[in-house]
C-alpha cells in the first residue's frame, strides 16, 4: 500500500501518515511527537527550561528532554537490542538536572539518542522481538510494534506535561 508522501505543519512539524503500511505509520507518529518535544522548547533558555512551573510537581522541560533520551535508550537500546548500556545520565529517570548541563546540550544527547534508536530499527520487522529489562516484567518477550506503540504514549503524555509548563514559562499555548 502506497504511503502519502510527508507533509508538515507551519511549525515545521511532520504530519503523521494517515493512510499507508503500519510501520511507516508507527514512525511518524513517533516523528510528530518527538518534534512536539523539541517545539516545546523552543525559544527558551536555560534558566527558563529548568523552571518547576507547575507546582506542586518539580517537573522541568530540561528533566522532560532528558527522561526521553533515557527513555530511549532504555526501549531502543536495553529491551529491542539488547544492548547492555548505561543509563545516559548516571540515574534511570533522566530526572535530576546537573548545573552545568544546558537545553542545548541534553538536546544534542537526546537526538543522538533518537538517531541511534532510529538506527537499530532500520530494516526490521514489527514482529520482531526483545525482552523486557525490569521487573516485574524482565525477561518476557515484546515486539517492536508493541515498544513503538508505547513510544509514542511516552511522548504524547509528557508532551501534556510540556504544554502545561511552557504555558506557565511564558504563556505559550498550542502543539
């Protein structure tokens, strides 16, 4: 089945496939929301991404950009690969903010992250398999289709928490 070829939002964002074959499907859902992340952050700087705007919850955007490459690293990675590597920034949340480390940094982490995740499903199928790495769960078989699909929940709920703390930041709502 012949695939749309991709379009993108004025905010430069692709337009997930509505017609066409799952996996492509899969991946551009996965593409619009990574892109949500990064438009989420835009125009902000340093002192402002590391704003906990939403009280009572110490959530930033800077945590939010890092969590995700932990996240990615933790589903592309540890469970469908099988790598054994380390947590990204020393501790599995991607969570806690160093002083030193700014938004364009953790951004440059975090799409590395998204190129090598993106890298180890090049050419595979959705029925391809890797094993859970935490328990409860460890050891049981998931499919690529199934880490995909749970990608793409990841990002669109952290995207709700995005949108509510960059609203607080500087009032910008949308995406």
């Amino acid at each position: 089945m012949a695939s749309n070829p991709p379009l993108t939002l004025p905010d430069g964002r692709p337009i997930p496939l509505m017609t066409g074959d799952e996996l492509p499907m899969l991946q551009s859902w996965l593409a619009f929301h990574r892109a949500t992340l990064q438009l989420k952050c835009a125009g902000l700087d340093d002192t402002q991404v590391r704003l906990a705007s939403v009280e009572p919850s110490s959530l930033t955007l800077l945590g939010l950009v890092q969590h995700l490459a932990e996240i990615e690293r933790n589903w592309f990675q540890r469970v469908f690969a099988g790598l054994d590597v380390p947590p990204v920034y020393g501790e599995r949340t991607g969570y806690v903010l160093d002083p030193d480390r700014g938004l364009d940094e953790a951004l440059t982490v975090w799409r590395r992250e998204v190129a090598r995740s993106e890298e180890l499903i090049a050419g595979r199928s959705l029925d391809e398999t890797g094993r859970m790495v935490d328990e409860p769960v460890a050891g049981l078989e998931v499919s690529l289709r199934w880490v995909l699909i749970h990608m793409i929940e990841e990002y669109a709920r952290h995207n709700g928490h995005a949108d509510l703390l960059r609203e607080r930041i500087d009032g910008v709502t949308g995406a």
